[in-house]
C-alpha cells in the first residue's frame, strides 16, 4: 500500500459521470449506472455509434466529456418524443462506447508493464458490459481480471478509506485545518 505507479487516468470526469449525466439526460433517474445498464440489455450496442475519445499524448488516459456531449447532441436532434422510440439502443451504444474506452487502454497497458492481472473497482466496475467485454479482451491477450460482486461495487469511498487507513498506520496525521483536495495523491 503506497506504491503506486500511474499508468493513466481520466483527464476530466469519472468513468461514472457520463452513466449518471446521460441517465439524466434520459429521463432515468439518479445514479444512472444500473438504470443505464438495464435497460441496454434489451438494446443493440452497435445501432448508433457514438465517439471513442482517444488522447494522442497518451495510450492510457481517458476522457469522456466528448461522450456526455455527443449524446446530448444526439437526444437533441431526435426530439423529445422520437428519443423515447429506442432508448435501449441509446443506453446499449452509450454503454458501448464508454466499455470500449476503458478497456482498450487497460489491456494495453496491463500488455506493456507485463501485469497479468487486472482488478476492476469503484462504481462502473459494477456494470455488465464492462466486466464482460473486459474479460473477453483479456482473455484473448492471456491476462486474468477480477472484480468484486456488483454489491461490492460503489463508488470509491471504500477505496480512499483503505488508502486513509494505509497512511494512518504510517504515521500520517492531519488537523482539522485540513481541507479537501480532488487531487490528492494515494
């Protein structure tokens, strides 16, 4: 614990965002991943193809501010009545969309580092498309990946608190002068 090497990261918002933003968008509630991911089970991921965000600066970082917007856009130019014709294709294409970013440039990096494993966590692990598409790519490039049960799944508190405890048990003490900060370091 403590000894991290950062391969990639989000350069905007959490793989979760666009699941809660585009729910919204949708009309299906807060927070959107399982709503999302139910309904695109009855949908045909393939019918609308929405943008794949790549940065060229890096292999392994993501972003996915262009998707939130792509499908405001596209709810936008369906009207409001022609978007509740095919909203699992809408949730099946979003979904993915963002499995597909996310695990390109995992199976990649996990290839280039020469990890075996890779561990999926926080809220979007939870979701169906991801952990089985996750699994294909990783299956065909001989590399193993664990998740914990969707009820395991939430968002990264149990995470942060486990980092917390890491530090603490080192000697890290903190006053309540202490402020929040997105972008503290593990």
């Amino acid at each position: 614990a403590g000894a991290y090497t950062d391969l990639g990261a989000t350069r905007d918002d959490a793989a979760g965002e666009p699941y809660d933003k585009v729910a919204k968008m949708m009309g299906l509630g807060y927070p959107g991943g399982r709503a999302i991911d139910q309904l695109a089970q009855a949908g045909n991921p393939r019918a609308i193809r929405f943008p794949r965000t790549k940065i060229k600066s890096s292999a392994y970082e993501f972003s996915f501010s262009g998707i939130k917007t792509a499908v405001w856009h596209y709810l936008k130019s369906l009207g409001e009545a022609a978007s509740r014709e095919r909203p699992a294709d809408i949730a099946a294409s979003f979904q993915e969309a963002i499995a597909e970013m996310l695990v390109g440039p995992t199976i990649k990096a996990a290839r280039a580092q020469g990890i075996g494993r890779i561990v999926l966590s926080g809220g979007v692990a939870a979701n169906s498309r991801l952990r089985s598409r996750m699994k294909e790519d990783a299956d065909a490039s001989g590399l193993s990946v664990f998740y914990p049960a969707p009820k395991f799944c939430t968002d990264n508190g149990a995470m942060i608190a486990l980092a917390g405890y890491h530090w603490l048990k080192r000697g890290r003490r903190d006053d309540f002068r202490l402020n929040a900060d997105p972008d503290l370091t593990l």
